[in-house]
C-alpha cells in the first residue's frame, strides 16, 4: 500500500471537487450575503494540502490504493463541505453539519435542518450543489472503478460503458467521464430550462434541478416540491428523477446510434419502466379506494410523483404522504431499496441485480421438481456465469443485512421500529425520507450525535456500493 | 405426472394422521365431556377416502409426485382438523378453523383465539397434538424428501441422514423416520417428566410438551407459560425449546458414537448456542439498563425465555413484552427470521443457510480487494460448490420476499406496518406471535377472512421450505 500515491490522489481530487465552492461564492457576491470568503476557505484550505499532495511522485494506484482513495474522498469532502457549514453558523453542530454534507455528497437527501428555509439562500445553493458533483462523481466511480473491481456484479456495467466507446480499442475512464459529463449537463440545462418556462425562478430552478439529476431531493422549501403548488413543476420533476435514475452512458450510446430503441430496449429501463407504471397505477387506485383524493387526475398526480421519487431514490415529496394508506408506504420502501439503473445517480439495490435475483429464483423453482436441471441466467445478450451470480448475491445479502443491523443499532436509541428501520432505509439506499418520525413532514434533527454519525457512515456505505467500503475493514486488506 | 398414486398415498398418510385424533379422543372418554364421537368423525372420514385409494395400484413416486404429496397433506390435514373444530362448535368460523389448525400442524402457534381457557380440555390437547404430530411429520419430510429434491441446499441434510446410517449401505427413510421417532419420543417423555416434577399437572405438561418438542407455541392458558408463574417451568421449557430445535438425526448419531462432541461440535449446534447466549446477554443488559427489571436474575430470566422463544421459532412468553424496548423486539424478529438448526421442528431460514451466507459474504469482501480471488466455502467437513451455494441464495432471497409481500398484502387491509410485517415474520417462520396487534398479548382473531387464509398459506409455504410449494405454481411443473 503507497500511502503516498493515496495521500496525492486524494488531495487532488478534494481540490478537485473544493472548486465546486466557487458557485455559491459567485452566487454569494452577487446577493451580497457577505459569505463570499467563507466559500474560499475550503478551497484554500484543500488546496494547501494539494500543495504538500503534489510533492509525491505520481504513480498509477493499484485496486486497493484506488479502493482506498475512493472511500477517503466520500468521507473527506463531506468533512471540507461540514467544515464550511459549522463556519457560516448556518449548522454550527459539526455532526449535524456532517450529517447534512454527507446526505448532500451522496445524494441521500436526508436533512437535519428543521427550518431550510432560514437559511442563506447562496448556502442552500451549496447544498444542492453537493447533490449535483456527488452525483456525477458516483456515476463515473460506478462506471469505471466499480467494473473494474467487480463489486457486486459491476463488472457488467463494465461492457456497457466499452460499447458506448466501442470505436475506441481502449476506452478510458477519461473519456467515459467526459461523456457522462455532456450527458449530465444536456439533462441539468433542460431541466432548469423547463423549470423556468413552468414558472419557477431561476434560483428556484436551479436548485431543484440539481437536487432532481442527482436524485438528491434537498428543496430549498420546507414543504419540498410541493411548496411550489404546481402540477407542471411537478411532472417535470418526477420525469426528470426518472431520466437521472438511467444509466447515463445510455443516452450517450443511445444518440451516438441515434436508436431509441438503444434506450428503451435496455432490460435496466425496461424493469425500471414496467415498476414505475404499475406502482403508479397500484397507488392512485388506492389513494381513490381510500377516498384520501376523489379527483382520479389528483391522485395520479401525487401517486405519480412519490412513486418517481421512491423508484429514483430522490426522497422529494409534492404533498405530506404521512397519513397516506400503510399499503403506499410499504411501497415506498420497497421500491427505493430495489432501486433504479446501475450506472445513474439512483440507489438502492438496483434493477438489474433485482432482475437477475428474480431471474435465479425462477430457475431454482423449476430446478425444485427437476434436481438435475442446468441453467444459465442471461441478462440482455449476456450470460452470466455463477461467480458473477453468488457476487451479487453477496451485495444484496450483505445490503440487507446492513440495513438491519443499522436500524437495529437506532432502535437501542428507543425510536419506534418503523421510525428505526425506515431510516436504515433511507440512508442505506439515499432515498432520504423514511417514515413515521423521519418522515416528509420530519426530519432527522432529534436523534443523538452518534446516530446522526452511524446514519452518516451508512450514507456512505450505500452510496459506494457497500462492499467498496466493507472490504476496507477486513484485516485481509492491509496484508501484503 | 399419476394422480392415482397421489391420490393413494394422500389419502394413506391422512388416515395415518388421523389417528392422532385417537388420544383427545380417549382424554375426552377419561374427562366425560361428550365430546368422543366428535374425534372419530375425522378418522371415519379420512379412512373413507383411503378405502378409495388404496384400490389404486401402489406405485413408487417420481419427484413431482412426491412434492405434490406433500404439499397436499399439508393443505389437507389442517382442513380435516378445521372440520372437527367447526363440528364440535369449539371454532365455529371455518377460516378461523383452517387458521388454527395450519397453524397447529406447521407449528406456528399463532391463534386466532381470545380465550384459549374457555375451550374443553380435550379440544386444546388436540390443539397440542396437531403441534406434535406436525413437528415429527415435518422432521421426517426435511430429512428425506427435502434432500432428495435439493431445494434451498437441503442436500446437505442428506450427508447428514446418511452419516447417522453409515453402517447400512442404502439408509432408506423409514429408518431415518424410525431413528427420529425415537429422539422425539425420548424428549417428548423427557420434558413431561421434568415439568410434572416442577409442579405441573400431567394434562399441562403434556400439552406444553408437545408445544415445545415441536417448537410450536400452544398453551393452554391465555398468559402462556408466564400464567404458571414458576422459575423451574419456564427454564425446563426454554432448555427443551432449544432441543426441539436442534437437528433430531444428531441426537442419534450422537447417541451412537456416545460421543458429546459429535453433538456440540457440529456447526449448527454451536451457532445456534452462541447466538442464543449473546442475544440472552444482550437482552438482559437492555433490560436492566432500561428499568423493566431492577434484579438480573429476573431480568436473565425473561430475556433467556424469549430469547430461546425466539431462535427456536416457539413463540411462546413468559410475561408480556409488547412494552419491552423496541431493540429487543426487533431482535426477537431477526432470531426467528436466522431460525435454528435444519432437521429440526423449527422453522426460519436455518442456521446453515445462514452460516453460508456470512462465510459467502465474508469471501466477496475479500475479493473485492482481489478481484481475481478464487474462494471455497466449506461448512463442517463439506465443501460447497457454487450449484448449492446458488441454491441456498436462491432460498433465503425467495423466503424474503415472500415475508414483504404477504407483509405488503396485510397492510392493504390498513393495519400498520408493524402489525404487517410482524404478522408476515412470524407465520413464514412459524414463530407464532409478531409485534403490536398480533403482539404477545394480541392476536389473530382480527383479521378479515382473506388475510387469515393468506396467512394460512403462508405459514404452509414457511414450514415446506418455501420452494417446494411455490414450484407446483410453476406451468413447468406440469409439462411433461
Ligand atoms: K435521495
Ligand atoms: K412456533
């Protein structure tokens, strides 16, 4: 292990994401808060270190060097992010302003701020924008460091992003990033465009627009997009919670052929599709049933939006669903720990590790009545082998099991089960509103110190696919 | 697919069965409470339909035939026993008949019930004897169909059947059947000895006998075991709970070597007791530190009843925890989803299954870090190829699933999640009672006539191991 290489690599790339500081900072001037040179603190102070950085002698990292860059920076930048936070005043708890960076950085969403809007407007700009660079940062870590660990079956999204690039012998990670970044920006510039023609000002736009590609979900209103008391903002959004919850590289292979097919021919959109039409279906005959709305357009609208926010991990709300029938919430939950496409900003488990489990269970149904069975689990034109199988199988059981173990350690806090357990969710999958006392209308703000750091450390888990950060732990690791 | 030797060897085996209703039946003779003829009516009734049967030809089953067996005397028997409750007025409602009869037979012990001591004595010995005869018959199906059809990666219980007969060339199932016997027998004796000693009458530790050995849950008093009020009942009931659970062929072999480390060494065995002493441990501290009890050994007391309840998926209790703190309910929750040891009357998803699932999570971990790892999972002396691994993954995801969709399906009705889920938990696991309405101190009787016969079901497709149920649904199963 070159500890050096790591210790470069690391300050460069917080360096890197510390110029993000520079919007707010503009915005900043521009409002004339008075904040500016707090936003230039966290450069300088990254910089700094970049400088003692940039002495080490620049060698290509190997896996567990990369492995360990990757998690040191999801757990640094929030620090920088929180640093700048407890500075302003505007969180002055360090694990509250932790919590909030690292909900922020992994899109999560989760808050501990009961009123944002309180807060300067130039740094609620900054916390969407965590959302928007901790967004783009995940899509090219698991489009380029995760294939090429394997974690969790990731080695399949590795073909996706080498046919993107199929004109190239040797597709480098570079390129893909620089593709993913055209894509992410042709989706954030539409989407605030839209936003804007729906009537939203353009601060308002922005905002909401970097919270939805990344499937975020911080709003600048307490009341979240339902603040906005627009039918048009709302579709736009839950679209665009859809579109961000895509495997990127997909736009850019599906314009390169100029195919929609290319697009909605994918088994990931597919699977992501089919789920979003029939829950949406499910929920608003059942928000009529249950006579919560008689207008069947009314329901569709609020059925429509929570399930594309639960299905896309965003975790923004158009209405206070907390006394909506038991049966949705169920849903809600369930839906986010699916997930959505490996390779968008979504969490969750992930549609095709979701397809390839139920995909599995049926072969071993058949295999049942028929002990000798051979099958072969495909996945588009692929085939997989066992060993990507039992990997990630692997992901979704060590998933599962640290989603319990996390809402088990909050229950010893005493919070109810559902409160508990429905927060594991929500930080383990980045959705970031769970249910009951962290509901839509709650927040995360009364839970102790430690909790509010175990439920940061979770974000992070979720967020680099669980085995990135566990693997770490293990002494095998730090052995020759 | 020959459905006259189905029908032949159903019929047979629920003749068989019924002959189990012969000691109630005689009880009620000794008691004189005119309920005698009520007992013959199932008996005259299935040996009815085997007159008809045996004149089919007698025919070795293929696989399908087998499983289809099974799961029909499964769906069959309780009604036969659902038939008696309803004739005799004791349940007059047939789905709540059904409910508690599945319930008795899977050795779930969840009741639809709200006075248990109103019913005639010899009614709940019958109610324990459903739990008795369940538990062997399912003992003897999961250590001879079970691993002859490989589902969930019960193959391993086979290596464990053959190795009690290692002397025979072809141990065949009626030797495996007459061995287990024998165990069940000896611990069944055993454990009414000890609790007539304890102060029991006969007639109560008989019934708490057959409710334990089988690691159902019946009592014959409301307040379950805690309505005896005796230190010396309730640990000779939770050591026994712990036996109950314990693979019976291992007693056997045990027994054979006369050798204690056969029976301490093997892997599930000292799983199962070592999560039992932390959870019990665990629960004890929460306990005092929480101030439900202000003495430990009263605190010991309750958490080691529970917790043993809970690994050995009983469900019985010794005082009401509905108001314990919520870790220790969610825990009780987790136990019965790990379950205890495979070839014994306990249900969840098994201690093996479990302990390959960590050693398999374990070796991903690893390989994330290496990804070029080639890893082995063994467990005791077997090595596991990744057919079996794929298998046992396949079982434990499907077994999940199928508890949040049956939760899912609850929480339409509109009872809380809680409620739900719990109620989800503890019929797929055949623990029995669940959480806040199905609580300690709660239960069945509530729900509408759908969600009792879903959990009917449910519990059946619990205690078969799940895929053996589900593949008759398949449209392959019925090709030829
Ligand atoms: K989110
Ligand atoms: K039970």
């Amino acid at each position: 292990m070159n500890f050096k290489v790591i210790f470069r690599n690391v300050s460069f790339l917080l360096f890197l994401l510390s110029l993000s500081f520079l919007l707010p900072a503009f915005y900043s001037l521009w409002e004339r808060d008075g904040l500016f040179m707090d936003y230039l603190y966290p450069i300088i102070l990254s910089f700094s270190i970049f400088l003692v950085g940039i002495q080490f002698e620049n060698e290509e990292p190997d896996i567990k060097e990369a492995i360990l860059t990757v998690v040191l920076v999801w757990f640094l930048f929030p620090a920088l992010s929180a640093f700048f936070y407890v500075k302003t005043g505007a969180i002055p708890n360090p694990f509250d302003a932790y919590f909030e960076s690292v909900s922020g950085f992994t899109t999560t969403g989760a808050s501990i701020l009961t009123n944002v809007e309180a807060l300067p407007k130039s740094v609620l700009l900054w916390r969407s924008t965590t959302h928007w660079i901790g967004g783009i940062g995940f899509v090219v870590f698991s489009l380029s460091l995760l294939p090429a660990i394997g974690a969790g079956g990731a080695q399949l999204m590795r073909f996706e992003a080498s046919k993107a690039m199929e004109e190239k012998v040797l597709p480098r990670v570079k390129e893909v990033a620089r593709a993913i970044l055209v894509v992410y920006l042709a989706l954030t510039l539409s989407e605030i465009a839209l936003l804007k023609l729906a009537g939203m000002s353009l601060y308002e736009a922005v905002n909401h627009t970097f919270a939805t590609v990344a499937t975020g979900g911080f709003s600048t209103k307490n009341a979240s997009v339902g603040a906005f008391h627009s039918f048009a903002v709302e579709m736009i959004i839950a679209v665009f919670m859809l579109l961000g919850a895509t495997n990127l590289s997909l736009y850019y292979r599906a314009f390169r052929k100029r195919s929609f097919k290319e697009f909605f021919g994918y088994y990931e959109v597919k699977s992501l599709l089919t789920i979003t039409v029939f829950a949406t279906i499910f929920s608003t005959v059942i928000l009529l049933l249950d006579h919560v709305y008689h207008n069947p357009v009314t329901a569709f609208r609020y059925a429509f939006f929570q399930i594309a926010t639960a299905v896309s991990t965003t975790g923004f709300s158009s209405t206070d669903y907390t006394n909506w029938p038991p049966a949705i919430l169920a849903l809600i939950m369930i839906l986010s720990l699916i997930g959505a496409c490996a390779g968008s900003t979504a969490g969750g488990i992930k549609q095709f590790r979701f397809l390839v489990m139920l995909k599995t269970i049926y072969q071993e149904l058949k295999k049942t009545a028929h002990p000798r069975l051979v099958y072969k689990i495909t996945l588009g034109d692929k085939s997989l082998d066992f060993t990507i199988i039992n990997t990630i199988w692997a992901f979704i059981s060590i998933y599962f099991m640290l989603t319990v173990m996390f809402g088990f350690i909050i229950t010893l806090s005493g919070y109810d089960l559902v409160t508990s357990f429905s927060a594991s969710i929500a930080c383990i999958t980045s959705l970031g509103p769970g249910l009951a006392k962290v509901g839509p209308a709650g927040n995360f703000s009364f839970f102790p110190w430690f909790d509010k750091f175990l439920l940061s450390v979770e974000m992070i888990l979720g967020r680099l696919e669980v085995l990135t950060v566990m693997t770490i732990f293990l002494p095998f690791f730090w052995e020759k």
